[in-house]
C-alpha cells in the first residue's frame, strides 16, 4: 500500500555548534535591552529569530511510503505428547480456525511452522521458532502463535530460578493449549537402575510412583513386576516415595524387567505408567580346577591359556606322584604336597565353574565316591572338559569309572590300539560349521570336501560317539571334539593331547587359543556362545531378531507380541554359520517378544523420547519465562471437539497483548508499521527571497519603535 507523509524538516546551512553559537550571542545583545526595558526590544528578538531561522532552512519534506505487511509465526506442535488423546485433532482444528482468522486481517502475513518430534531431547519448539524467525525481518513481526501442550524443554532460562530469562523477540508470545487447566498425570520414575549384575546375585531399581497436577501424595499404587516375560509379581508402592526392588540375576545375558503401575482413575494417559529396564547378567571371577595328570609336551597349554584370562580364577594340580609310590621318604622332606582329594572334590566341588582333566588316569587317586561326585556335579549344571591321549584306552581311563556315565564317548579299543597315528588335519564338520564354538575360525575347511589350512596334528583316540555333537573330525570323519549337554550340565571331549602343536607354530600352527577359549566359555554359558538361541534387541526404533541353531533346514516362523498385547507373523532370513535374522518397527514402548515356538526372547523398548513422556499434562509452566518475557498470554482450547479460540487483535507497541482471562479473551500481534520510502519531495519554508524582505521589514520598525 502507498501513502504519503508530510512533516518538517531543518538542513541548516551552517554547523548546529554554528548556530547555536550565534544564538548565545544573539541572547547576550538582547539581555541589556530587556533589561532596560528598550520599545524595540521586541523587534530585535523578532529580527534574530528570523536571521536563526532562515539559517536553520526549514523545510516541508513529503514522503511517499509503501507500508510493508506485519508477519505472524504460527507454529504448531507434533511432538508425541500432542498426540495423546484428542490432543491432535484439536490442534488440527485451530490451525485451520486460526489461519482463517489471520487470513482475514489487514496488513499481516502469517507463516505455519509444524515443531517435528525432537527424538530423545524432547520439544524443541523454540529452536524451530528461531529456525524461523531466520528468515522474517524481526521489524515485521506481529508475534508468536504456538499451539502446543506446553511440554517444550528448549525455553530459555534465567541465570538464576526466579531470574527473568531475555525475551528471545520483542513481539508477544502466546500459547494455546488444548484441554483445560487442572489435569492429573501418574508416572513411573526409575530413579536408578544397574546396567549389570553379577549372575547368582540379586540387583536393586530404585523407582518412585508419582501424582503429577496434585497438591501432595498420598496413598498407594499396585506395582506389577514382570522379569523375562515370567508371570508378574505384584507389590504396593507409596505414592511419592521412592521404593526399592529387588530383581535376581539367574543367567548371563540381558534380563528385562517390565514394571507397570496401576492406572489413576481421570489420568491423562497410561503411557508413563510403564518402564522397562535392561540388566545384563556377568558372571564373577571364574573358578576352574584344572587336574593334569601323566606330565607331557603340551601340558602347559591349558594353564596359559587359563592364566591369561583376568577374569579366571586357577586351581592347578599336577599328579606327579601316584598313592601306591612310596620311597620311605619323611613328609617333612618332601617339596610336593599330597593331593586334596577329599576338600576338591566333596567339601568345594560346587565352588568351581569348570573341572578341566588334561590325560588325567585314575590310577586310584579318585575313589569311585569322588568320580560320582564330579558326574553328579555336571548333571547339576557344571561343566567338564577333557583332554585325553593314550591313557583314555587303557584300564586307567575315566571312561570306566562312574564318571563315564556322562562323557559322549568311549574308547573302542584297548591302550596302544586305541590311538590313531598318522598325519591329518582337524576338519570341522557340517554341524560344527553352524557350532558358535568352531564356527568361522581362521584357516578353518569351508565345507566337508576341502581341507583346512592350519597344521597337522599327529595322534587322535579312536572312540564312539555316544551322544552329544561332534564338531571337528579326524582323518577318516573319527570325532575328534565332542559337546554334549548332561541334565543341567555340560561336557566337552577333545579325543587327541596334540592341539599344543598349534600353539607352537608347527606346520603354520592354527587358533587353538579362540578354540579352547570358546570352548570353556560355552561349557560356562557364555550367552554369545549357545548354539540353539533366539534373541531380540531393539535399535534405532527397529526389533532386531536373531535366531541361531545347529540344525539344518528352513527356519521355523515367528510370532511377534507388541507390548500392548497384539500378535504379528514374521520371517527369518536364513544366514550363514547357521543364523537366520529378521527385521522389523518397534512402534511402541515396553517389553516386546519374540517366540519361534520351542524358544522365546525379550527385548525391552524404551520411550522414544523421555523427556517428553515424563509428564504428559498440557500445562504452559515450561513457558512461562517467555511468556513473562514477551507479554504473551496463555488460552485453552477446552476439551470439545471444536476448540475455544480467542479473538485477534492488532496493537501498538508497548501496549498490553492480551486480555479477557484464559478462557476465550483476546490475545493482540503488534502493528509495527514497518515501510519503505519510495519518493522524497522538499520545500523550503523560509527561502532567501522571503528571509530578507522580512528581515529588513523587522529592523525598520524596530528602528522607527526606537526612534520616537
């Protein structure tokens, strides 16, 4: 719009410091005038005036204006928790109402920025605001409309609480907010939660169930604990208090725990009554019994291999002396000490988390008790591994003690022909390729019909497989490592005493050390290293399944429960080393699970932003600095399904910004009258031709009033 302005204006010929010097010497030639009471006093006054003035120029300047538009923001919330609810359509409906009304009004602009979900930093509408403002001369802007629920976590602070925080704008902030004022929210707080525990021990979550919108607590809320999708457990929890729980490591691995507290009867939403906590089970310094018996090349292996694990703790006994040798010689002479039997294997057998035998005879050092001890200890759940060698055929073989019942092979030969001679390179064989222990290691055979590429080794015992799965072979598919599972316990049987060859570099050497490690670790439980596994994790919003197995053929399907209670069907993409995996969205926070049928597997969802579901009232506190800071309002849009607007209305600068209660009222956007000069014309008021007439006309009458 062009409009024209006219006013006055000076371009004075001489310097202002000029004028005003000859206005002060004006003053004292008129001072003894006035005080004399002179006729023409006057008239002098007069004739300064008009010599100052004409130079001083005074001119009329008319401007011809094009007055640009104001611009309003309207910035609209789409966070998550202006979703809850009807929160949405509400908000929706006064955006459209209210960009009618900003539509309608004369001389303003209005510009809709949509504030995304912030992720796990919560609401950040002022930064989208600034984002914004970028891009709007901040003398055009009328103001800030937000409709939001108020849960916005970038407002500007003050250097102290009750500090006012620096207005970001000049122009008014206001904020409408669906609802009405007064609502109730109860939330779950984990106020501390381990990320690890030690396996066999118990873990404490330190968590608190609140009232948000309450002037105080009060009373108790119904707690349900669920640990690996196991029935809950219920317990009562005071309100506004912190409570402990005590939640038990059974495993290694994650262990997820659901807490959910009860619904308050006129809450807003459910969804912060739940959490979900990861606790991932390690196990304590390992205890391992290692008993080695007839002295060999590779004896040592076992004990650097042990050793070099911190977390190992190592009993080592070397049988160097059988009961049935005696020289005579005094006890007090000897350096070797007689072997525990009785304190290792009946008083502390159950203290060890691995009995290793390296070419261990029992040439009667264990009474038949103390071997049926060990076998009853791996059927509770322990774990054995041997390494045999020649001593496995003949009479002396822990094979034909009670301790046989449990290994898942024997020996088919007697001594001397119960050993295989001759060159071969260990093969890992088609379960063994799909086996976590001997899966993928270096220089292994590809398949069955190619040859590996580390060394040879040079003895193997002829034994036969009872049970369990072989998973390296010898020359001729003999079994050479054997797993098996017993009852609750494990065992594992290394039927050749020349895995130390790779140890040394012979013939290229090979990775003994990732074997033996792998092999003690899944005879432990290390959870990375079961064979017949499912497991879920989620990242990056995405439920990632995982399922591996030894067995061969097609996967089976999944089942997928959400953690509100619906079911989907997925499938597994098979994989190599016998993984099959599966991907899909994890849309809702809570412990989701995954069953394939014989298994199930938990993976524990948290909120996708916490700071925006930790209080889900629409409440404008968060606000309130820059509301106070900018002279906005606060107005609700009431619950109904056609909101509440207030009435717009254009004011001055630094004149009030809204009115009328919360409730309706008005909120105002400032007219800032912003323009831009299009043409200038100036007329000179006291020209040289007018000047001087006048002023000689002044000083003839004061001549002639001073004459007479």
């Amino acid at each position: 719009m062009t409009q024209a302005f006219a006013g006055i204006d000076f371009a004075p010929i001489l310097p202002p410091w000029l004028l005003l010097a000859l206005a002060l010497v004006a003053l004292l030639a008129l001072i003894p005038a006035f005080w004399r009471r002179a006729r023409g006093a006057p008239l002098r006054l007069l004739a300064f005036a008009l010599i100052l003035l004409a130079l001083a120029n005074p001119r009329l300047v008319e401007e011809t204006r094009e007055t640009r538009p104001d611009i309003a923001l309207l910035l609209v919330d789409r966070s998550d928790s202006a979703r809850i609810g009807n929160r949405a359509a509400q908000i929706e409906a006064a955006r459209g109402a209210l960009e009618a009304r900003l539509g309608r009004l004369p001389d303003l602009e209005y510009r809709t920025v949509e504030v995304p979900e912030g992720g796990n930093q919560g609401t950040r509408l002022v930064t989208a605001m600034e984002r914004a403002l970028a891009e709007i001369p901040r003398a055009r802007l009328a103001g800030v409309i937000a409709l939001t629920d108020g849960q916005v976590h970038d407002v500007p602070r003050g250097p102290a609480p009750d500090a006012p925080a620096a207005a970001p704008i000049e122009a008014p902030f206001h904020a409408l907010l669906p609802g009405r004022p007064g609502e109730v929210d109860r939330r779950l707080r984990v106020i501390e939660a381990p990320g690890y525990g030690i396996v066999g021990r118990s873990v404490e979550l330190r968590v608190a169930v609140e009232d948000l919108g309450l002037p105080e607590a009060a009373g108790a809320a119904r707690l349900s604990i669920r640990r690996d999708g196991a029935p809950p457990r219920v317990e009562s929890v005071p309100v506004g208090r912190e409570h402990r729980i005590e939640i038990p490591i059974e495993r290694g691995g994650p262990t997820v725990v659901e807490l959910a507290a009860e619904a308050r009867p006129g809450e807003v939403s459910e969804l912060n009554n739940r959490a979900v906590v990861t606790v991932t089970g390690v196990r304590d310094r390992l205890r391992v019994l290692l008993v080695s018996g007839e002295p060999h090349a590779g004896e040592r292996t076992w004990r650097r291999l042990l050793k070099a694990d911190p977390g190992v703790d190592l009993v080592h006994f070397t049988i160097l002396r059988p009961p049935e040798k005696d020289d005579l010689t005094p006890l007090n002479e000897l350096a070797l000490i007689a072997f525990p039997v009785r304190e290792l294997f009946q008083v502390k057998l159950r203290e060890f988390d691995l009995i290793v035998f390296d070419r261990f005879a029992n040439r009667g050092i264990l009474p038949p008790a103390y071997l049926r001890n060990i076998a009853d200890y791996v059927r509770g759940g322990g774990a054995l591994l041997l390494s045999v060698g020649p001593e496995f055929a003949g009479p002396a073989s822990l094979a034909a003690t009670p301790l046989g019942g449990v290994l898942p092979a024997r020996p088919n030969g007697e001594a001397g022909a119960g050993a295989a001679e001759g060159a071969f390179r260990p093969m890992v064989t088609a379960l063994g390729a799909r086996h976590p222990v001997t899966e993928g290691l270096t220089g292994a055979n590809p398949d069955e019909a190619h040859e590996a590429r580390w060394g040879h080794w040079y003895r193997s015992m002829r034994a036969e497989q009872r049970s369990g799965t072989a998973v390296m072979e010898a020359a001729g598919g003999a079994p050479l490592l054997v797993l098996d599972r017993v009852a609750e316990g494990r065992v594992a049987l290394l039927l050749s005493d020349h895995i130390w060859l790779w140890s040394r570099g012979h013939d290229g050497g090979g990775p003994q050390a990732e074997l033996l490690r792998r092999a003690a670790h899944w005879l432990m439980r290390e959870p990375e290293l079961e064979e017949e596994e499912l497991t879920a994790r989620i990242e990056a919003g995405r439920l990632l399944v995982q399922r591996r197995s030894v067995e061969a053929g097609p996967p089976p399907g999944l089942t997928v429960t959400a953690p509100d209670g619906g079911t989907r069907p997925a499938t597994l993409a098979p994989g190599a080393g016998g993984r099959a995996t599966a991907e899909l969205p994890a849309d809702q926070p809570g412990v989701w699970q995954v069953s394939d049928g014989r298994r199930s597997a938990f993976a524990a969802a948290a909120a996708a932003n916490p700071p925006e579901m930790a209080d889900l009232r629409a409440d404008p506190t968060p606000l309130a600095p820059l509301l106070a800071a900018t002279g906005g309002g606060v107005r609700w849009l009431g619950s109904g399904t056609a909101p509440t607007l207030p009435e717009l209305r254009r004011v001055g600068p630094g004149r009030d910004a809204q009115g009328g209660g919360q409730a309706g009222g008005w909120i105002g956007l400032r007219r800032n009258g912003d323009h831009t000069v299009t043409g200038i014309a100036a007329t000179a008021l006291l020209p040289p031709w007018l000047a001087l007439p006048l002023l000689l006309g002044v000083a003839v009458l004061a001549w002639r009033r001073e004459g007479r």
